[in-house]
C-alpha cells in the first residue's frame, strides 16, 4: 500500500498535540486530586483513583461530542473513542466485535503505563484499579447524559500478568437507543 | 379609545404592501394592531442585581417604536433571590416587589411609543446559575457545553417553590403594568428541561412519560393564569424540535403534545421555536436559509387553535406577510433583526425598506451574553448605546468639508453618518463600484450572499444624506493637494499579500478576492494561504465545488476574526468538505506541484497543489503621511487600520462619523 507522507505526518501532528495538552491537562488534575485528597497517613490508591476520577470525567466530556444515541453504532463508537484515547497516549490498542451489535471488545496488546509504575515504584494492582476508575467514570458519565446503560467489565489486565488488557462493553437497550432510530433531521430540502 | 387604536395602517406604503402584517389579531381578550412582535432578547444592559437601568430602557424604548402599535417583548426576568433562574449577568429580576418600579419603567416606556408591553418569566434552569456554583433543573444531567455550571436536581419542595415564584413574579408584572404575560421554555431553559427527555429522567408525577413531563409546565401555566387573572392574554414559548436526537431530546411529535397540554392549559397563543443552545445543528445563522423553520408554524397551526407567532430566520417582511396569508402564521416575532435595527418594521410600513440595517445573522450578539458582556451588534454600531448622547448623531458644530477614500463598508459607514450631521462628505473609490471586501465576501457560500444587503443599506443611506461619490477615481497626493479637504478619512481598506516564501511569485500563486469573483482558474489540488474568514471563505467556496483544499493559518485557531458564537459552524463545514486545516503554520516554500509547510516547532510537511492563493492582508496607508504633511484632519479607520471583520469596519465609520 503506498504511503501518503502528507496524511501520515498530518495525523502525527494531531496527535502529538493532543498529547501536549492532555499531558498539560493532567498536571492539573493530578494537582487537583492531590488537593483534595491530601490529609494526614492518606493512601495513596485514594488519591490515584479520586486523579482517575477526575481524568475520566474529562473524557467523557470530549467523548459527548463525538456519540450520538440515535445511531446504530453507539456502542461501539464508544469503544473507538477508548481506543482513540488509548493509542494517542501511545498504547496499541483495537476493538473487537463481540458476539452482537450489543457487545464490543476493547484489547490492549501494549501499554507503556505499567513500566512507568515500576520505574516510580508504584504498586501494579494500583494501574489496574485507576484504570478502572478511569472507564468506569466515563461509562458513568456517558449513561448520565444520553441515557443509557452501558457497562464496563475488565476482564484481562497487563498489570496483573496477562498478556493483554481485555475490557468487555454491554449494552441493554432503552428507550433512548430507540426513540430516534431512524429518523433524519431534515430542514426543508436540506438534511442537516 | 384605547391608546393603541390610534393606528391606522391603510395609509402607509407598507399597509398596502403587506396588508397581512398591518392588521389586528386577538390575542386573548387583548385585540392587537398589528402582527409584529419584538421578542424577548437579552442584552445583559441591567445591574448585575437585577435592577433595570437607563441603558435597558432606552434600549428597549426604540424596539418600542419600532413595532408601530404591535408587541414588545422585555428580556425574561428571573424569579429566584439565590439566581438559580439567571442565566445572564445583566438579566432583570423579579423575585422581589423592589423591583417593579424599575420593570414599570420599561412598560411605560413601551406606552410612551403606543405598543403594547409584554412581560417575559424565564428561569433559565440548565443554563442559568450564572452567578452560584451550580444550576438547577429536573435532573442533574451532566453538561455538554462548558461554559455551563453542573445541575443540581430539584427536589418537589424545589419545584413548588419555582412555581409559586413564577406566579409572584408574574403578579409584579401586572403591578407594573404590563399588558401581556409570556413564559419562556426554550433553548434549554428549566420549562424546556422539564418537557425534555434528554434532561428530565425523573420517576415522581414530574417525569416518566411525555404526559408526566409536562406537569411541570402546566402547573406553572396554571399558577400564572391564578396571579394574573383572566383578561391579561398568557403566551409560552416551547420547542417544535429540540434538535437533541443525538442526546436521546424529545421527537417532533412529543413536542407537539407539549403544544397541545399548554392550549389546555390555558394558553392564548403560542411561539413556536426550534433547537436548544445544546443542539449540535445549526439553527438561526445564516447558512440556514430564510423561511426554513416555517414547517414547524404549519405544523403548530395544524395541531391548534391559538394563534401561532415564530421568530427565527423571518428576517424580511415579505415571509411572515405571505405565511400568514397561507394561514400558516399568525404573528411575525423577531428579535435579531431589530437588534440591527430597531425601527425596522416601522421602515416597512413606511416603504423604507432600502433604509433597513440587515441583520447578517452572525450570533455576534449571543457570543457577548455567554461571556458576561453587554450586548453588541455586529452590523449596529448604537445597539446598547441608545442612551449614550455620545453615540447620537447630533449636526455638527461646523460643517466640513470632508474626502472619505474607499467605498467599502468602513467608509460608507462613516460618510452617510458624517453627511447626516452637515458634512460636505465625498467619498471616492478606486474601482467603479461601492461594497469593498463585502462583494467578494458574499460569493462565499452557506448563507454569506446575506452579508451583501450592508452595500444596499449603504448605498441608499448614502443616496439620503447626500454623499457624493467619485467612483472609479483613485485618490493621490495630487488630489489632496488640489481639493484640500478639513478632513480625510482613510478608508481604502487591506490589500491581500504574498508572504515571503520561495515562490509566491509563481504563475500558479493568486489572490483570493479573484477567486470568489470568478476572475481565475483555479486547479483541483488548491493550498489556501490565510486562516482567518477571507480564507475560510475561499477555502469553503472551493471545497464546495469539488476542489481538495488545505488551507494553512499561521494563528494557533482559524477563523480567530469570527465571533466565537458562529466559527463553529464554518469549522464544521469545513470537516465535512474534508478541508485539511494546518494551524500554527506557514508556507516555507512554493514550487508548481505544491508546497512545503512548515509547522513552529519546525515540522515541514509537502502538501501538493497546483494553485496556491493567498488571503492574508496587510492595511493600505500610503496616503498617512501626505494627509499628516498638509496638516489635515487624518482618521485611518476599518481595514486600513488593521485588517479585522466586517463588524469592526463598520463600527470605525460610525465612530468616525459621528465625531467628525
């Protein structure tokens, strides 16, 4: 397949900056939850989960913008987006197709998160969980605003000595999923 | 004789014109003249207590007079002392009788100009909450838009708490003299959060179905009819589509039993709206075309037997005139239009149409609400200064004689503004027409066409007050010499410029103002040089007829010279034509199968093109130092003194026009 260095350099460059900033972003909320939590003989798994808290509502705000309830591929564009996340901080990461439409898979074969916890001397259990914390507040916010019930299940972690990261994303339908299937917004002639 | 019976119509050229506009309707027990209403608009004019002040009141004073005898709708009010409800600022308040003497003020100044008052309720609910830490709504659904504060849910205490605030606040309304009762549930206000069921997710007698959903609503309507009594006409305002499929908002068809419970309710006439501040389309800019929202007045009309207003791209007389003639309409409400101008749908009925400033539909205006500003008008340089004896035009002191060069909309401005006031205004311009950048800036497309009417509006301001124009006559040393004018204006505006990268001198690198103006070829593989609106306009004017365009800004955003409110609208259509946009970037070399960017951490990127245009500008000044030298009066103004929007430019020549 040929390759089109303009395309090429064009994506790395978004996605460079988008690391820029999520890498400013993160001072912040770190220094946030850090304010929060600090207090005398506070563990530290508080403070790294009330962080990832504060992370995932974040995200969640940026993933809003790129879901639409009303379209057939809800869930799965919300396994995209983890994976959108995840590969733009430098894992390798997919979704898999699970059994039905209401069933997605999200695999990680890389992340480079692990070796930074050992390097900082951070417990391995502690990635697992902020993780966790991390897609659960998303998926959290996510049923919140567009009504849903979409849920998370980790199912294979690096961390703990699996090869991969494997998380499970469900879905059980509602009304939301329902009530504008289908429908185009037309404005007169023009579809918008 | 009641003070509004004075009107009779059949005399003016507009009654004749538009026989369907200038003639009464009932509304309630309440017969109106006409069928022209200005609806409620915020201005943030008011303290940010609530209190009304002389600049709210002079405002609202001259859309009074513009309605010639119809409705004038205030700003809606807010009903809670925490201010919850406020969604603005400068909103008026009413959750206190301190107030009426201040909202009476308002309702006799729209008496004082014969129209009839109406007085709006608006808890602003999910984007209220301006002023505290949180707002308030049916549920507490998070927040797309960031600019709004997290919603607390409200408990049934809450809840009848509101209602009973929406009935004191409307019984101050009567105390102070108001004529007509409206309540907003619109756009995301707490009424519409409530009939939602993107945020309403309640199980209690205020959530569940459609029908529990609007209890909310009826029970206010109700609490609101108890305070005001019978006689007083009741209007609401409610979603025809939220436009929120993607949030899971209500179908056309739950709005319209919204419509349906509020007839029984009790309401006298309803205003059909669409979209919320959430939706994710665009609604009431100009890329929606005029007239594209009236299915939804037909829908209403259909389903009701109340009159019908609507407001939202009806922006000229002839729309409202024929739908209400179609019975598709009942009332013409409007308020952007007469944000731009206020007397204009009294130039209607007076047959001076070619007099009204047209609203261009930049949303300008909302972009100043949401950052706590007072209102500004892009095309209006007075709007919000109506009180202001600095910003009238009063005859000068002494007339002078004064050359203007440039005919685009800097100079236009300025020239019918200082002819107005006794100037001997001369205006000269280069080229044989007047308009400037607006010509080429209105063959852009999704709605830019609209930007044209400012030379219309120019040209016969400038026909009235007597400016004489030297078209196709370029203004020289020599010239200034020989007329020696008191006063110069330099209005000639930018010129668009080639960078300094190699080969910008290339056969295939041209201006963008040709482009738009058909007066090139232009290849399939197109690099736009400029991101700021004269390159997205080209940018999308191409992309539109099939070109791949990249279009590169040395700023970190494009389009930085568009109004935060209406950039996101042209950001999207240029992802959906698939523009590839490089920002924080520049040219660094040209060659004739493309170029080379180079980003500002040194990144350099080969794009191909076969055509290169340039759309960045620098101020034509040549003439400063001559005018300085003979000591003349100089004002450099518009593009000439820095290149910025259309707004700016217009806002110099009335500045200029009126110190002159």
């Amino acid at each position: 397949m040929p390759i089109d260095p303009e395309k090429e350099i064009r994506t790395l460059m978004k996605k460079f900056e988008a690391l820029q900033n999520i890498n400013r972003a993160t001072w912040y909320e770190w220094r946030r939850a850090a304010i929060e939590c600090a207090q005398p003989k506070f563990k530290p798994i508080d403070l790294v989960l009330k962080a990832w808290e504060i992370v995932g509502h974040d995200t969640a705000k940026a993933y809003f913008g790129m879901l639409d309830v009303s379209k057939p591929t809800f869930l799965e564009d919300i396994a995209k987006c983890i994976v959108m996340s995840s590969t733009m901080m430098g894992e390798t990461a997919k979704v898999i197709k699970g059994e039905n439409e209401n069933e997605f898979f999200v695999q990680w074969d890389r992340c480079p998160w692990p070796e930074f916890a050992r390097r900082y001397n951070a417990p391995m259990e502690e990635d697992v969980l902020g993780c966790d914390k991390w897609f659960q507040t998303v998926i959290e916010d996510i049923n919140q605003l567009f009504n849903t019930k979409v849920r998370l299940e980790t199912q294979k972690a690096i961390p703990r000595g699996d090869g991969c990261c494997v998380r499970r994303l469900t879905i059980e339908p509602t009304d939301s999923l329902t009530k504008h299937k289908g429908a185009k917004q037309v404005l007169g002639d023009v579809e918008i | 004789m009641s003070k509004n019976s004075k009107w009779d119509y059949s005399k003016f050229p507009g009654g004749k014109k538009y026989p369907n506009l200038f003639k009464p309707i009932k509304i309630g027990k309440l017969t109106i003249p006409n069928r022209i209403k200005y609806a409620a608009t915020e201005d943030n004019l008011n303290g940010r207590d609530g209190f009304v002040t002389d600049d709210g009141l002079e405002y609202i004073r001259m859309r009074a007079r513009g309605v010639v005898g119809g409705i004038c709708t205030i700003q809606g009010v807010y009903m809670d002392p925490d201010g919850y409800g406020q969604g603005y600022v400068g909103q008026a308040a009413a959750w206190d009788d301190k107030f009426i003497p201040g909202l009476k003020s308002l309702a006799d100044a729209i008496h004082d100009e014969g129209a009839i008052s109406n007085y709006q309720l608006m808890h602003c609910g999910r984007v209220g909450g301006v002023e505290t830490p949180v707002c308030v709504g049916p549920s507490a659904i998070p927040q797309r838009l960031r600019v709004f504060r997290p919603v607390k849910e409200m408990t049934k205490n809450d809840i009848k708490t509101c209602i009973q605030e929406h009935a004191d606040a409307a019984r101050r309304g009567i105390d102070a003299g108001f004529q007509i009762m409206e309540i907003s549930g619109i756009v995301g206000y707490l009424i519409s959060n409530f009939l939602s069921s993107y945020t309403n997710r309640r199980t209690d007698e205020y959530g569940g179905d459609i029908e529990g959903r609007c209890t909310f609503m009826v029970e206010t309507i109700h609490a609101v009819r108890d305070a005001i009594g019978d006689d007083i006409p009741l209007i609401i305002r409610l979603c025809a589509e939220e436009l929120l499929n993607d949030v899971g908002g209500n179908t056309p068809e739950e709005c319209m039993v919204t419509y349906k419970k509020a007839e029984e309710a009790g309401i006298d006439c309803l205003s059909v709206t669409q979209g919320w501040q959430e939706s994710i389309v665009p609604v009431i800019s100009r890329d929606i075309p005029q007239g594209s929202w009236l299915y939804n007045a037909k829908r209403a009309k259909e389903a009701l037997k109340i009159p019908i207003s609507m407001a939202y791209r009806l922006f000229t007389p002839d729309l409202p005139d024929k739908a209400i003639a179609d019975g598709i309409l009942d009332v013409w409400e409007m308020c952007r239009p007469m944000i731009a101008d206020p007397l204009m749908p009294k130039k209607v009925l007076e047959g001076c149409e070619q007099e009204i400033r047209p609203c261009v539909a930049c949303n300008l205006c909302l972009a100043r609400l949401f950052r706590d500003a007072p209102m500004t008008c892009y095309v209006n340089p007075v709007c919000a200064h109506e009180a202001d004896p600095d910003w009238k035009v009063t005859p000068a002191s002494m007339q002078k004689y004064v050359m203007i060069v440039g005919g685009g909309p800097a100079g236009l401005e300025c020239a019918y503004v200082a002819a107005q006031r006794g100037h001997d205004v001369h205006l000269y311009e280069s080229s044989d027409t007047i308009g400037g950048q607006i010509i080429p800036a209105s063959k852009a497309p999704y709605g830019d066409e609209e930007l044209y009417g400012m030379i219309e509006y120019h040209k016969a301001m400038c026909e009235k007050a007597g400016v004489n124009f030297h078209l196709g006559t370029k203004v020289t040393p020599e010239l200034i010499d020989e007329e020696l004018p008191d006063a110069v204006v330099l209005a000639a505006g930018a010129e668009f410029i080639k960078g300094d990268a190699k080969g910008f001198d290339g056969a295939n690198v041209i201006c963008a103002t040709d482009v738009l103006q058909d007066k090139t070829k232009v290849g399939d593989k197109v690099v736009v040089w400029g991101g700021k609106k004269p390159g997205i306009g080209v940018a999308l004017y191409l992309a539109e007829s099939g070109k791949k365009v990249t279009l590169i800004s040395r700023e970190r955003k494009v389009g930085k010279d568009v109004n935060p409110s209406y950039i996101w609208r042209y950001i999207k259509k240029l992802n959906e034509k698939r523009v590839t946009i490089y920002k924080e970037c520049d040219l660094e070399e040209i060659t004739d199968k493309g170029v080379i960017v180079k980003n500002h951490y040194s990144t350099r990127i080969p794009v191909q093109a076969d055509t290169v245009i340039y759309a960045e500008r620098t101020p034509r000044q040549e003439l400063k130092d001559t005018v300085k030298e003979q000591n003349i009066e100089l004002h450099l103004i518009g593009d000439a003194l820095v290149p910025r929007s259309l707004s700016n430019a217009l806002h110099d020549g009335y500045r200029t026009g009126i110190r002159l």
